[in-house]
C-alpha cells in the first residue's frame, strides 16, 4: 500500500474509526492495475473526517462524504451508511448512518466493486467479489431487478465494467437490464454521457456496443446508427454520428458537432473544404468515412494556407493600392485571393498578391 494512502487510513484507524478502501482500488489492485481515486468507507461521521484533515482542501459532499486530493491521489471518503428510498432512479432520498461494514456493502451495486482492504492489506470480500474477478463475472449485490430500479445508472455501469474488463453479465442481472432500460430515459444525459464516454474509450469498446445492442438499450439512451463508434476514437466525431440529441454538450462541442455533420456531405479531398473545415473536422470524418486517415491529412499539410492570416498581404497593404479606407469590400477581396491561393492558381507571395490587386480591383 502506497505511504500516502497508508497514512490517510492511519489517521482514521489511529482515532479508533473502523476504516478501509473499497472499490476500484482494490478492484483494480487485485487485476494488477494502478488506482489512484481512493474510496474509503469509515465508521467516522462526516463532522469527524473534517476535523481529522485540516491541512487539506477538504470537500463536503451531498451525502456526507468528504473529499480531497494530495500526492495525484484523489481521496473520497465516506461514512458506513444505508441508503433510504431512491429517488428519480439515481439518488437515495435520505441516508442513515450506520456502523456495519456488511451493511454498508449491500448498497454498492456490484460484487467486484464490493472488495475491501484495510490498513494491513488485508482483503475483507464478504460478497465474493474475488470469486467473480476470476470468473470474470459482473453480478449484482442482491436482487438484480430491485438495485437497476433503485438506480437505473446501474445498467450502464455493468455495460461500462463489462466493455473495459473484457467480463461477463451475469444472467439474471442481464435480465434485470432487459426489463429496467426504460428506466434510463428517466436520467440525465450528462451522467448517461459520462458512462457511453467510458464504453467508447474503452480497449474493449466493439464488445461494449454489442452489449448495448443485445440488451436493446440503444433506443432508451436516443442512439442511432451506434456502429459509427466503431470509425473513429474521437468522443466528439462518435457524438456527432449517434445521435441527435444534446447529450449536455458545451457550446463549443455543439459548433464541432454541426461541422462534422455537414463535412460528412462534403468532398473532403477538396482543398477549399479542407481549409474551411480545418486539420480536426478533416481528420474525424476522413475517420468516419472510413478513408485513409493518413492520405487525406497529407492533402491537408501541404495546403499553401490553414488560415486567413496566412495570407501575404495586409488589409493595409490593400487599402493603399486601392487607395480606399477599410471597409467591407476587404472581405470580398480576401475571400477571392484565399480561392486563388488554394486552388493553385497564384502563389501566396505579397508581390504576386500586389499586382493581382491592382489588375483586378
């Protein structure tokens, strides 16, 4: 166990808190991977974690539990509690503080996510979750159909465990997910993003598709035409093939969504759509036609400009020629010279440029 962690855990066990890391870590740990978010469940109640680290920037969280980076480590921890009554198909209504390990494990939804260690490296695993990390198994804590009812984010978590680590669904719980997907309409697109995120970043992303596909979750989450995840590794460039839906995108992401869409129906070879679209729109949908990625990005490095600035002549310089003030005439004549210029036609020389102004204009 890694020193920092080691002393987290110390200071909690030290103040007489029954403390130990649960999840991912362990999970992780016992695959032979490296983790670096810590979740730790404790006997201590919120007020008594805060005071136990003031050195640190500590978060209070909805539910109480309480979180805090140090050493690239990202620490959440969180009082053994019992989950009262789910709301909305996400969030229990209220929680109550409890002081049982085992009870507190009954609310987590997986076994491989259930796995405990303490601050000796002990492994505490009262649900068998080695059992199924071998079997390479995601099986439900409990009753499969009653956990996806209470949290219906469930399903898309045993997809997402089941894409990244190459496992099984377990049978029943596979059923469960079968007769809850419509329960997946009910929650926010962003968190149904953050979870279809880690399925399309995934080693093992064309299993997790078809699991999508099998469990015929692809309707419920408003997707289409899934198979373009399968095209290209960039989030935005699947987004904008999959659906049309505004899955919380930021501004930004909603601007490069609408060019993908539209490059798709442009002859991406051109040099002038090329220059219009830029190396990024080129590059995901030369991906998403299932072109030679390599080729038409070569096209695009030897255009003789990328952007307008590159142009060797200034406004000024125009102005001067022409002897006019600026005015909107300047954007006809640098849209007219931009063409030229990546049509071949004339060369990007300030000289050449000059005297095309003067002949022309």
């Amino acid at each position: 166990m890694e020193k920092v962690i080691y002393n987290v855990l110390k200071k909690l066990e030290d103040n007489n808190y029954e403390s130990y890391i649960v999840g991912g870590y362990v999970r992780d740990k016992l695959l032979g991977k490296k983790g670096f978010d810590i979740d730790i469940t404790t006997k201590a109640r919120p007020k008594e974690v805060l005071e136990l680290f003031p050195d640190f920037d500590v978060k209070l969280h909805e539910y109480g539990n309480v979180s805090f980076e140090t050493d690239n480590y990202k620490f959440d921890i969180t009082t053994f509690r019992k989950d009262i009554k789910y709301k909305d198909r996400r969030k229990p209504e209220c929680i109550e503080y409890i002081d049982s390990l085992e009870e507190d494990l009954v609310r987590r939804d997986f076994t491989i996510n259930s796995i405990c260690m303490n601050i000796n490296d002990k492994i505490i695993d009262l649900y068998n979750g080695r059992k199924d990390l071998k079997k390479r198994i995601i099986r439900s804590i409990g009753d499969p159909y009653k956990k996806t009812e209470e949290d219906a984010l469930r399903m898309l978590r045993a997809v997402r465990f089941a894409s990244v680590f190459k496992f099984n669904i377990e049978p029943e719980l596979k059923k469960a997910i079968v007769k809850n997907k419509e329960l997946l309409k009910i929650l926010s697109y962003e968190r149904k993003r953050e979870e279809l995120n880690k399925i399309f970043c995934s080693k093992h992303k064309k299993y997790g598709i078809q699991l999508l596909k099998d469990l015929g979750l692809i309707e419920s989450l408003d997707l289409k035409d899934i198979e373009y995840a399968l095209s290209t590794n960039d989030l935005i460039g699947i987004w904008a093939m999959i659906t049309d839906v505004d899955y919380a995108f930021t501004k930004n992401e909603k601007e490069l969504i609408k060019k993908i869409k539209t490059l798709m129906n442009e002859d991406i070879n051109d040099p002038i759509v090329q220059y219009n679209y830029g190396s990024y729109c080129v590059s995901v949908v030369s991906d998403l036609k299932g072109l030679n990625t390599k080729r038409v990005m070569a096209g695009y490095d030897k255009l003789p400009i990328k952007d307008r600035n590159e142009i060797a002549i200034t406004v000024d310089e125009i102005c001067n020629i022409l002897e006019k003030e600026p005015d909107k005439f300047l954007k006809d004549i640098f849209t007219d010279i931009e063409v030229l210029i990546l049509k071949g036609i004339i060369k990007n020389d300030n000289n050449v440029l000059k005297e095309y102004i003067k002949q022309v204009y």
